[in-house]
C-alpha cells in the first residue's frame, strides 16, 4: 500500500507506541454499507485556535464541549471527557484518525476490522485484550458496556443506536459532509477527535502536506467530463457527487456527467445505467469503485470489474481508448468503508496519483 507522505509525516510528527495483539474467538458481522448510508452533515470542531485543548500543567479540565451529530443526525454541542483513557470505537474512519494520533494503546473495544492498515485493532486477534463490539452497522451494545469506556466513536451505519450508546457513554458520532468535500470533512472530523486529546496540531501537521498532492491532482482532472461508478456483481451503476468517489469533483474539479442519469442518481449504490447511455455521455473520465471486491461479498459467478466494463460498446469509447478508465480495485475497502480517515485519505491520493501521474 502506498503511504510513503505518511510514513515520513508520521515519522516526525507522532511519535507513538501501538499495542501488540494475538488471537481470540470472537466474531462479528462483516457485512457492510456504503459510507454515504445514513450518513448526513459532518459535525465540526468548535472555532478555537489549534492546541487550545492543550493545557499546561494541573490546569486540564475535565471535560471539554465539542460538537457531533446525536440521534436525530443533527448537530449538537456534546459534554465528553479531556483526555479519555477507555475508548470504544465502532467506526473505521474514526479508528483511522485515533491510529493517526498515536491513540491505539487506549482502544478497549472495536467492532471487526477489515482494512489493511487497522487490522491491529482487531478483537479476534488481541487475546481478548480489545473486546468485539459487533459490527459497524450492528453493535453489541452488552459488550460495549463491559468494556466500559470513557468514549464511544461512531459513524452513521449506527446513528438509530445513538440513544443506547449514549446512556454507556458520550457518544461521539461523525459523518462526511458531501457538499463541504471528502477532504474538508476529513479536516473536521480529525480536528475535532484530536482536540479531545489536544493533538489539533498533529493534525494540521498531515493535512497541510496533502494539498499539495490534490493540487496536482487537479490540474489533470478539474473541468474534465468524467463520470463515477460502483461495480457490483456484474453491474455497472453510476453514482452522485454525494459518494465516495466525492473527492473527483468537489476537491479535484471533475464534471460529474452522471449526476443526473436517471430518476435518481442514489449515493447508496448508485443508478444503473445502460451501456448506450454510457456512450451518449462520452465521457472523458470514468472512475470505477469495485463494490464486490469491498465487501468480499461478490456472488457467484460473478466476472471481475474490467471484464465486464471493457465490452465492445465502450471500447469504442476514446477514454477506453486512452487508457483513462480508472479501476479502484486493490484498496476498494478502503474507499468503500473508511472515506472520511486521515490515512484513508493518503491512500485515495496514491491511487489517484498512480493512475493520473504516474504514467
């Protein structure tokens, strides 16, 4: 996995040991939905100066007041505590952002993880030292309370159980914010996790590194026609500007033909679309997330992506033609489930510069 700006970023700004884990026999449900499913405004950290949570000496409260969406999917100030030292985490974004800031040593409890770089952090393989919380769609709310944290993380495959979590803890609920930008929310949502532990500036020591990379990602792709699409078991859809593939328009300034195909172009899993509709819209781009190989639920019988796309009617397409048919296929979980992390973020780019600037 490519995440060389992470490794020397990291290298110099966090410093930080990770617990060793082994092997237990806990399970949880692994399937999962796309980010963009019940997911609703991002919630912000409050206007403060970077480190203002930093506070010297016996001076640290107790608690601080940042905000986060609760149970109705709305924004609200939340009570949580400075500094917490038992934290439960049912969210890959947010379990991305706390290994980012070096916070993995306090994880007591997570639901089953699947991505490459955070499978440290999974319940089966700590020797019942991070208890298994259920899933990110389902969580083990008895679990949950016997590991008995000081802070819950969730994302919006859980808001409907906002209300139960938060009678065992504050319950810190985040979400991507589509219309601010992968990137922007990404931004939000790490400040206002690090200013619970006083690393704001940990943050902006990774972030600022980044627009960099996306600025040269845009001058290929702004104001190119491209469209965006999810691969599921032998079915092309396409997809919003309110999707994972978000950051291709709003950050880097593609022009999104598929916006609009359809009745409804859904950010769950898409609009199916026809072949002959593809080649109307003649796109000049096509980005292509490999569903079936994020979930590891493919079916059947079912072909890989390129297969099923690269049929005679689109190679009469010039972006086929031109080799600009973008696949994300090998970090597809990670675009799938983890939009909205920091080291997610890295990885995203790299794909984007693999296929866009390296050639």
């Amino acid at each position: 996995m490519k995440r060389k700006l992470l490794t020397s970023v990291f290298a110099l700004t966090m410093a930080f040991a990770l617990t060793a884990c082994g092997s237990t026999t806990a399970s949880a449900d692994t399937s999962v939905e796309t980010a963009a499913e019940a997911e609703t405004e991002v919630a912000t950290q409050p206007e403060t100066e970077e480190g203002t949570s930093e506070v010297a000496g016996d001076q640290k409260p107790e608690t601080i007041t940042i905000q986060s969406l609760n149970g109705d999917r709305t924004i609200a100030d939340l009570e949580v505590p400075f500094v917490p030292q038992r934290i439960a985490v049912i969210d890959m974004p947010s379990l991305d952002i706390l290994d980012t800031l070096g916070l993995g040593d306090r994880i007591v409890g997570s639901s089953k993880v699947t991505i490459d770089y955070l499978t440290k952090y999974n319940p089966e393989d700590s020797n019942g030292v991070i208890a298994n919380l259920g899933s990110i769609k389902t969580a083990d709310l008895e679990q949950v309370a016997a590991c008995e944290p000081d802070i819950i993380f969730i994302g919006g495959r859980l808001s409907a159980s906002y209300n139960d979590l938060s009678a065992i803890a504050p319950v810190v609920y985040l979400g991507v914010d589509y219309e601010k930008g992968v990137v922007q929310s990404t931004t939000d949502n790490a400040m206002t996790i690090a200013s619970i532990f006083g690393k704001e500036a940990e943050v902006s020591n990774v972030m600022e590194q980044y627009q960099t990379r996306i600025d040269a990602l845009s001058e290929v792709i702004k104001d190119k026609n491209i469209l965006l699409a999810m691969y599921n078991n032998n079915a092309l859809a396409l997809m919003d500007t309110e999707s994972q593939l978000n950051i291709l328009a709003a950050e880097l300034g593609g022009v999104n033909l598929g916006e609009n195909v359809g009745e409804e172009t859904k950010a769950t899993h898409g609009e199916d679309a026809s072949w002959e509709t593809i080649i109307e819209l003649n796109p000049e781009y096509i980005f292509v997330l490999d569903r079936s190989t994020a979930t590891g639920a493919a079916e059947e019988g079912v072909l890989g992506a390129k297969e099923v796309i690269e049929n005679d009617l689109i190679k009469q397409l010039d972006c086929y033609k031109e080799g600009k048919i973008i696949y994300f296929i090998e970090h597809a979980n990670v675009w799938y489930t983890s939009t909205g992390g920091v080291q997610a973020l890295d990885t995203m780019l790299s794909d984007l510069e693999g296929a866009l600037l390296n050639k």
